[in-house]
C-alpha cells in the first residue's frame, strides 16, 4: 500500500463511529479494529478470545480522557496496549500477559486504547509518539 493510498484511507474514515469495525493507519501500515465504544463492549473486550489476526486489534473509545486501567482476566491471548491521546499519539505501550489481573495504566490521560496481539507486525510502530490516524472523534 503506498503513503498516498493510506492518506486516502485514513480521510475516508467516518469521524463519528458508533461500534463495528474501523480502518486505522499506524506510520504506513494499516489494520483493521474492532471499536468498543459503549461501557458494556469495553467490559467484554477480548475476554474468551482464543486468537488475533496479526492485522486487527480493538480499539476502545473513552467519551472523555481518562486514565483507564486495563487487565487480562479472562483473556486467553497476550496482547499488547496501545494507550491513545485525543490527538492520535501514543503515550505508552505495554505487554500483557494472559489471563493476569496486573494492571496497565497509562501514565496520562488517553482517549483511546488499542489492543493487538504481542506478536503481531504492528507492535513496534505503535511506540510512544506514533500517531494513529481514522481514530472516531
């Protein structure tokens, strides 16, 4: 996909988006995220989930910015955490490890969380300072 291709496609994205699926771009690379935005879909999350496309993640849409805190519970998968500010950038990514009650906190308040697989292609350009474009506003 070329850098001018994924500016279109980051500028198709709807701004308001009430759940379902949405494309994000990372640096030049896109996925595919599923969107918990109501209190009821960021309780459930990824709970059960027994696997992860390298290419999707779930984004959690926060109504105001927050510093929310993240666990594993019952969640089979590692993944890794993206938190979000309401600008796109990412201020801290972290591991987690499944089935854990250790929590991830970020260390600012985020509008945003993305969660994707530890193994995934995706992980290290989601550093701190990475921007996320298609992010719902």
């Amino acid at each position: 996909m070329t850098r001018f291709s994924l500016l279109l496609l980051s500028l198709l994205v709807p701004a308001a988006h009430a759940g379902g699926d949405i494309t994000l771009v990372v640096g030049n690379q896109a996925l595919q995220a599923e969107v918990a935005a109501t209190p009821e879909a960021r309780q459930r999350g990824l709970m059960g989930r027994t696997h992860l496309a390298a290419d999707r993640g779930m984004l959690f849409v926060f109504d105001t910015p927050g510093r929310y805190c993240f666990w594993m519970r019952d969640t089979p998968l590692p993944l890794a955490i993206a938190f979000i500010d309401a600008d796109g950038r990412v201020i801290q990514r972290a591991d987690m490890q499944p089935r854990s009650e250790t929590p991830h906190c970020p260390p600012a308040e985020v509008r945003y969380a993305l969660e994707i697989a530890q193994g995934s292609h995706l992980r290290a350009a989601l550093a701190p300072g990475a921007r996320v474009t298609g992010l719902p506003r």
